[in-house]
C-alpha cells in the first residue's frame, strides 16, 4: 500500500480547498464546506482506487470497482459513481482536515 500512497500528494490549494492528487492529476478536491468532488478523468484502475479508498477512509468514503463499473459511498448512500460527483459535506466543515491530518500523519 504504501507504495500507492507515495504516488498521491494532499495539500491545501488557493481556494482554501483540500487537493488530492494522484501521479500527478487532480482527483479530490474537499471543499471548506466539506463537499467532496471526485473527478478521475476517466482513470479507473485499482491502484488508483485502493489509493484513494486508503486516503478517503478517515472520512467514510469508499470507490467500489466492478468490472468498469463503480459506486461511491460515504457512509449514508451509495451512488453510481461518474466524473465530477460531489458528496454534500452535510454540515461537516472538518473532513478537509480530517484527511489531512491523516495523510501527513500528524
């Protein structure tokens, strides 16, 4: 696993925004309003997944991949996934460092 994690980075961007990347492009962006965008640009592999599923997993998010079809959960529905969904933060302001705290281990 740690291997997978090395390939993503997790930072706060300009917006104020958490950014996670993976080899480089732009996957999650968790909005102050905790929002959670995923935009995979088409990418679907499993290392991608089991990465971000790795990542996500402090705020009860998890990618389910079946053949090429996936679905999204974050605790409370489960919902075919396509590019650009958005997970409304329902009033947690705090996932954004949540993962954060996480990711750099602090």
């Amino acid at each position: 696993m740690s291997s997978i994690v090395q390939r993503q980075t997790c930072l706060l961007n300009n917006e104020g925004n958490v950014a996670i990347t993976f080899d480089g492009t732009d996957v999650v962006q968790i909005a102050q309003n905790g929002d959670v965008k995923i935009h995979l640009s088409g990418k679907r592999d499993d290392e991608l997944v089991e990465s971000l599923n790795y990542t996500l997993s402090p705020i009860g998010i998890k990618l389910t991949k079946k053949g090429e079809d996936m679905s999204v959960s974050d605790g409370r529905a489960l919902v075919r996934y396509h590019d650009g969904i958005v997970l409304g933060g329902k009033g947690n302001m705090f996932r954004g460092s949540m993962v954060m705290t996480a990711f750099h281990g602090q």
